[in-house]
C-alpha cells in the first residue's frame, strides 16, 4: 500500500526538475503595464525625474533610469527621450 524509498526519490527528483525548469523559462508577463517616455526639459535631472516619477527613495529611480536606458552616467540633455519603467 505505502510507496517504496525509491519511488519517493524518483518523485522528489521529478518533482525538483520540474521546479527548476519552471523558474528557469519563467519570464516577466509584462504585467506592469506598457513604457512611458519623457522628454528631458532645461533644468531637469535623473534626480528631479526620479523625485517626480518613482515611488520610494529616488536613488533607486535613478538606477531605474539609467539601467533602462543604458546611461553610463548621469549626464541628460535636453530633448533627450527617456524611456520611464511602468
């Protein structure tokens, strides 16, 4: 009536694998809403952009920015288009 130790091991293995290719394929869904764009005006700055568009510490809207639109620094211009994560 009771499974055998290497029955359990083999669903425990099977069970593990399909763990492991689940997070491995899983992707973002897109679930957080289309991009926005801005359009850099004379006087802003990741700061002032980051204080106005994120929620929380603008440090990490700074990195937000600039990971999103491959800045290597924090040098913007205006008429610059940033891409704004959702």
């Amino acid at each position: 009536m009771f499974a055998s130790p290497s029955f359990l091991g083999r669903l425990a293995l099977i069970a593990l694998a399909a763990i492991l290719l689940w997070a491995l394929f899983a992707g973002e869904t897109g679930a957080g809403g289309p991009e926005r764009s801005y359009r850099v005006q004379p006087g802003d700055t990741l700061w002032s952009i980051a204080v106005r568009t994120f929620p929380g510490d603008p440090r990490e809207g700074i990195w937000e920015l600039r990971e999103r639109n491959d800045l290597d620094t924090s040098t913007i211009v205006p008429g610059q288009v940033l891409v704004l994560p959702a």
